[in-house]
C-alpha cells in the first residue's frame, strides 16, 4: 500500500489499518470490504464519520475505483455505511455489541421445547458406517443389481419431463402409486387403489407423520411390548400415553385390553420387532374387533414381512379390516437398499385428503427423478426377481447362521424361534446384562443391539438382536467367532470380568 495520503485521509480514516495483500488469494475487494468492517465493528471509525469518495480511496491505496466501490456497495447491503445527499458514505451507528458474559436465569437461552427433549434424550445405538457385521435389519447391499438400477435412472433423467423437476405430487408419483398398489394387492394381499399411497421418505417418516395427524396429548396408544423404539419415542413425543400389548413366543396377549378409550393400536404382525413372529389370523381378526368396539385407528407396520424363510407371506392384516381403521406403513428400505429412504402408507379413504394435504407441508417428500426410477424397477419386473433372488440367499445365510450360533453360542445364547425377516431374536442363558455387553462390544465394530432396550415394562429380557443377511460364510463365521470370545469373558466361570447383573424375566 502507498504512503501517500492526504491530511484529510490522515485526521479521519487510519489508512496504516487497511492492509492488503496483493498475492494473497482472497480478492482486493474483499480484503478492503473485511478491514473496514472490522474497522467499523471495532468503533476505530466512529458512528457518524464520512469515509472517502471511492475515487479518492482508491487513488491512495492504489486500486481500480470499482474494486472500492464493490467493497462499499457490500458494506451498505450489510448496513455498515450509509450513502447520503451528495453521494457521501457514513459510518452508521451500530448497537454496541453484547458482553460475552454469564446470562442470568431469566436470559438464559430458550432451549428446545418438551417435545424436543423427548426426542434427543432418547437413547441412540452407533453402528459404525463402514462396517455392517452383525447390526439388525441389514440387507446385502451387494447383491442389489446397481447396474440396472442406473441404467433405468439415467434414462428416467435423459427425458427431463417437466413434471419430475418441478413442485409436484405431494403424495407421491403417480407412476409409483400406481406400481405399489399393484405390488400390495398381488403379494400383500392389501386392499388399495394407487390414490391411497402416499410415499414418504422411508416408514420413520410415515410414523412421524402419522403420530402428529392422529394423536393429541394425553390420547391413548397400546403399543406391542417389546416393541418398535422409534415408534414409541414419536408416540411419547406427541404427548400420547403409551399402555403395553404384550408379545411373547405364545403370541399377542389381548386379554388385557386397557380401559377407556384408546386411540391407536400400533403392531408389526407380519414379522413382530424385535422377536420376529407372526400373528394367527385368530388374534388379528380380534385385535381388528378390539379397534371397532374402541373407535381406534390400527398403525399396520409390515416389517420385513417380504423375507419369510418357509412357506408363502402371510397376507397382511389390513386385508381383513373391513371397517378401513388400518393404515398399513410399508418400507424399500430392506429389500432394496436402506439409504434409498422410501416408504409408503395405505391410507383408508377417510383420511386420504387431510394425509395428502399435510405432506404438503411436513417436508417429508422422496425426489421425484427416484420414485420414477422405482417406478421402473417394479413395473419392470427388476424388484419381483429381486426379492426371489434375495429369499433363497438369506434363507442360506439364515440356516448357516443359526447352526454357527447353536454350535459357538450355544451355551450363552437361546434363538427366539420366528422365521420370517433379516434379523434373529435371541435370549441370554446366562444373568448377563445386555446392554453392559454391548457397550464392552463396541470397540470390537460387530453392530450389536440389546434386545432389552425393546421393553417397556420391567423386568426386560435380556438377549441381543443380530443381523445375519449383509454378511457371506466367512463374514459370519469371523463374526460368531469374535462374539464368541467376547461373550465368554461373561460366562458364570468368569464372573469377575461380567458388567454388573440385571434379572432377567
């Protein structure tokens, strides 16, 4: 920077302040822009004081006129200066700004509201990302045909329809309304037409929805025990008094029906989180009666029911409800791949039009260019041979799992009998406490869960849910081995080495 400088420069702008750099990479007018804002901030230029003209300014400092009258431009959008008569630039009077202090009580920041707490406060399992091991509700990435998949995108994109890159169908593509109904009637045994879908991004999203358009605090929930965390956190969120449907190896205990009015039934009976079984067609036919006599909507979550090991899929439970109090949630997440993020919901025409307006607002929308893409790889018939290709493979991986589980866990670990799903339920033999082990687990990355953290009502059981469909032979076999180590560190024998003991019902 020159030198030079006039007396007027020298009484009322400290030009030994504007220090640029000329090989530096930051441009020269943003480098004048940032030393008189701080000069400014600063109060070095008082409230009031008149800078140079741009003409000037640059004379002085030696740049084009326009590098400063950008600079000068920036200041007055930001409200730093102000241009009067005569085309003067001022310094504004700016708040002096706040003292990095300790507020007091009343000043204290607002936080987040009793919704928000029950939400963050909820316990999260970290799975580490790059390696799937063990962790429930895993598919094989692998064996997904990306390769089709991309070619049926980029041709989706190619096309560039207006109606796929524009503030379109709220609730959903036509084209993939169209072929998940199709899908649901032949394979679900669902009752729907392409209207009543409504995609979201994946089956958490439809939950979330759901629970903020049906429930209002203090409303009713009975909710199977254990059950579906997530839900259960969106439920309390909204205020909802959640009351225990119990599961067991016998089935849905429905004797015990909670008194007075109930609001929402929640179950996964296709393929029950986390246990893995299916409901009789005799208890679904009564929990359908339960919902009747108590006025109450059914949140149908089929849950990995694609993936039944022998014989056909049960159809779902929503095929029965001819009184249309079901809303059947479903997911890709599973059979295709989980980062896709689509779900769906079969809304009963009821409550069509206030589900379709509310997505409106909620942002819970999938982009349009990958629901056409789906749309492709169902109608095509991709996603059919997909699902049969993936059956006979996990139905392997399954048999091979358990038999390793059996022959190296045995001693530790009782199997849940369920055989539908992705995941397998299993039981401690021992007084282990599950979610001790799982945190001692951790370092070792095998994604485990404790099937203790599924239960609301006391004691819990104690046990791990495990994931066996991502991972070949010689995966599963490092992996049983491994938790094969770890867990004799707890056996009876050595006792000293067990986290603290919890009963276990």
């Amino acid at each position: 920077m020159k030198n030079e400088r006039s007396n007027f420069y020298s009484a009322e702008l400290p030009l030994d302040a504007l220090t640029i750099d000329r090989e530096g990479g930051e441009s020269l007018q943003r480098q004048i822009y940032l030393a008189l804002r701080s000069l400014i901030l600063r109060r070095v230029l008082q409230p009031g004081l008149k800078l140079p003209s741009t003409r000037e300014l640059a004379k002085v400092i030696d740049v084009s006129r326009n590098t400063i009258v950008a600079a000068y431009d920036q200041l007055s959008t930001e409200g730093y200066v102000e241009t009067r008569q005569g085309a003067s630039t001022y310094i504004v009077d700016l708040p002096p700004p706040l003292e990095a202090k300790e507020p007091q009580a009343e000043n204290r920041s607002p936080g987040i509201s009793k919704t928000g707490k029950l939400l963050v406060g909820s316990q999260i399992m970290s799975f580490d990302p790059q390696n799937c091991a063990l962790r429930p509700s895993t598919p094989d990435v692998a064996s997904f045909p990306f390769k089709t998949w991309n070619r049926l995108q980029s041709n989706r994109l190619r096309r560039q329809g207006a109606e796929l890159f524009n503030y379109n169908f709220h609730g959903g593509l036509p084209a993939l309304q169209a072929a998940i109904s199709n899908y649901l009637q032949a394979y679900r045994g669902v009752r729907c037409e392409p209207d009543q879908i409504i995609i979201t991004s994946g089956a958490q999203s439809a939950l979330d929805l759901l629970s903020r358009l049906l429930l209002d605090p203090g409303d009713r929930v009975w909710m199977e025990d254990p059950g579906y965390v997530n839900a259960a956190v969106l439920f309390a969120a909204a205020g909802a008094d959640i009351k225990p449907l119990p599961v067991s190896e016998k089935g849905w205990d429905l004797e015990d029906v909670p008194d007075g009015p109930i609001r929402l039934i929640y179950s996964t009976p296709s393929c029950q989180q986390p246990l893995g079984l299916t409901m009789l067609m005799e208890q679904r036919l009564r929990l359908l009666d339960i919902a009747y006599r108590k006025n109450a909507w059914i949140i149908e979550d089929d849950f990995d029911s694609e993936y039944r090991i022998s014989g056909k899929a049960v159809p779902a439970m929503q095929g029965h409800d001819v009184q249309n109090r079901t809303i059947y949630v479903g997911t890709f997440a599973k059979t295709l791949f989980p980062a896709i993020r689509i779900g769906f919901m079969v809304i009963p025409r009821e409550l069509s039009v206030e589900v379709s307006r509310a997505m409106l607002y909620s942002g819970h929308h999938v982009s349009l260019p990958l629901q056409a893409t789906l749309a492709d790889f169902i109608g095509d018939g991709h996603f059919a041979r997909h699902l049969r290709r993936t059956r006979r493979l996990y139905s392997e991986r399954r048999d091979y799992f358990l038999d390793l589980c059996r022959d190296r866990l045995g001693d530790w670990l009782e199997p849940i009998c369920a055989n539908v799903g992705i995941q397998i339920a299993f039981q401690f033999r021992q007084e282990i406490c599950d979610v001790d082990f799982v945190r001692h687990a951790t370092p070792r990355r095998l994604n485990l869960m404790a099937l203790s953290r599924f239960f609301r009502s006391e004691p819990p059981r104690h046990g791990l849910l495990m994931g066996y469909a991502a991972n070949d032979e010689r995966s599963t076999q490092k992996y049983v081995a491994e938790l094969s180590d770890l867990i004799g560190g707890y056996s009876p024998a050595n006792a000293g080495k067990r986290p603290q003991q919890k009963s276990v019902s």
